[in-house]
C-alpha cells in the first residue's frame, strides 16, 4: 500500500527520499484514480525495496497539488533526486508505469 503524504510530509517523504519516488495524485471520487490504485499497489508489490510508492489526496492538499499543476487526475509523477523525472495523466496500462520505472532505476 504506497504511502500517504500530505502538503506536510511531502518535502521529507518525497523530495528527500534517497530512492526514486512514484507519487500518484488522486482524490475518492476519481473513478480512472480507482483503476489505477491496484497498477501501483501491484509495482510496489515488485519494486518495494528500490522505489518508493506514495499518494496524495489532491482535495486534502491542494498546494502541493497547484504547485506541481496538477490539472487532472490521477496524474502520476516520478521524482529522482529530488526533482520531476517524469509524469503521467490519466489511468494507463502497468507497462508503460513499468517502462518509466525501470528507466529510474
């Protein structure tokens, strides 16, 4: 299950983390989010030990979510190092999250 960050816990979690991150942004009404939920849940299952998995309620934290212009959702970011490596809008098949994974690692 990835991890829950906030508007708090992000700059620790996610900026500072010493592995590259996934951070899918999501609200409870999305219903393409819901599709997406099990893709992530089934990557972390596989990549837990060298890839860090986190989501973020776009309602609950809306200025990280402006901050990063997240118009749509679920967008899914990859961050390495600190800064955006890649991003994707919208529910997308396990291989093309998987593609973007194995060029991070």
């Amino acid at each position: 299950m990835p991890l829950e960050v906030t508007d708090d816990t992000f700059d620790a979690e996610v900026m500072k983390s010493k592995v590259p991150v996934l951070v899918d942004f999501w609200a409870p009404w999305c219903g393409p989010c819901r599709m997406v939920a099990p893709i992530v849940d089934k990557l972390e299952e596989k990549h837990k030990e060298k890839f860090k998995f986190c989501k973020i309620n776009v309602d609950n934290n809306q200025k990280t979510a402006g901050q990063y212009r997240v118009m749509s959702i679920p967008t899914l970011m990859f961050f390495k190092d600190g800064k955006v490596a890649e991003t994707v809008v919208g529910a997308v098949p396990e291989s093309s999250l998987q593609s973007k994974i194995d060029k991070l690692l």
